[in-house]
C-alpha cells in the first residue's frame, strides 16, 4: 500500500521540467513568469509533496525546517 501511496504523489517528468522552467526563470533577471503559471506551481505544490520540495530547494536552498 505505501508504494502505491508513493507512486500516487511522484511527479511526471513533464510537471517536474514545468517546475524548473518556472522557478529558473523567477531566480533569472530576462525571464518573466505569468500569473497563471504562479498559481498553477501554487496549487500543485500545495498539493504534492515532491513539487514542494523540488521549488523550495531552488527557490529557498538555505530554509531550515
């Protein structure tokens, strides 16, 4: 049953590379993020513990929990 658990809460490589390019380009000074790509890293990343862990070590490397 955890497998499974885990298997439910991995992210697709599409999502994942969608989490770079986006957090890439919020830490670069020439790119721009839209509005409906913010909410869309918000609302996954609240929901997926991976997503989460993936932005904050890019976006916040030195956060201590």
């Amino acid at each position: 049953m955890q497998f499974y658990q885990q298997q439910l809460n991995m992210l697709s490589t599409n999502y994942r590379n969608r989490i770079i390019d986006i957090c890439c380009r919020m830490i670069s000074t020439d790119g721009q993020v839209d509005l409906d790509e913010r909410i869309w890293m918000t609302k996954l990343c609240d929901k997926n513990i991976q997503a989460r862990n993936l932005r904050d070590s890019m976006l916040c490397p030195d956060k201590i929990e």
